[in-house]
C-alpha cells in the first residue's frame, strides 16, 4: 500500500511536478539548466528545514510559485547555473556536461 501524504506534501509535490513541467516547455538547448536548477533548489531547501516547520515550509511554497511562475514566462530563456549547483548535480547523478552560461 502507498503511503499517504499530508496536504503539505501533496502541495510541495505538485509544486515540483509543476517546475518539472516548466523545464520541459523550455527550448532544449537549455533544458539542462533549468532541470539542475529546479533539482539543487529543491533538494537543498528541503535538507535546510525541518519536516515539522509547517510555517517555513509554507513560506517556501509560496516563494517556490511565484518563482515557477516568473520561469513559466515564455521570455525567460535561461537561468543561472553556479559552479555549486554544477559540482551538485554531479555529485547527484545529474548530466551537467552541456551547461550553457546566460550571455
């Protein structure tokens, strides 16, 4: 049986389905950088706050929308990448090799 989610969890996830979603509406060449992104922001915001912290967690969904948002416009046509989120996505399993810098 499939464990069940709080609504908490059930919004973090939907969230994260929705910036996944978003990668894949962006042109190819920089799919990479917005995937590692969404993948480092993700992995290392939940790791800095606790699962009982509803508030901080809450306050981290709210910036995570309108941060998608603001990516889901169809004029944002890269993000940044730093050697950090590079040398993360390695450590990760993650396919850094393509990374492209904004110009």
């Amino acid at each position: 049986m499939a464990p069940r989610h709080s609504g908490l969890q059930k919004d973090v996830l939907a969230l994260y389905r929705r910036a996944l979603r978003m990668v894949h509406s962006k042109p190819s060449a920089v799919r990479e950088n917005f995937d590692l992104f969404v993948r480092y922001t993700f992995r290392t915001r939940a790791s800095s706050v606790s699962p009982r912290d509803v508030a901080a967690i809450e306050h981290l969904l709210r910036h995570g929308r309108r941060q998608v948002e603001i990516y889901e416009d169809s004029k944002v046509r890269n993000c940044f990448v730093s050697r950090e989120m590079m040398e993360w996505g390695q450590q990760h399993g993650g396919r850094t090799s393509r990374i492209t810098h904004p110009a």
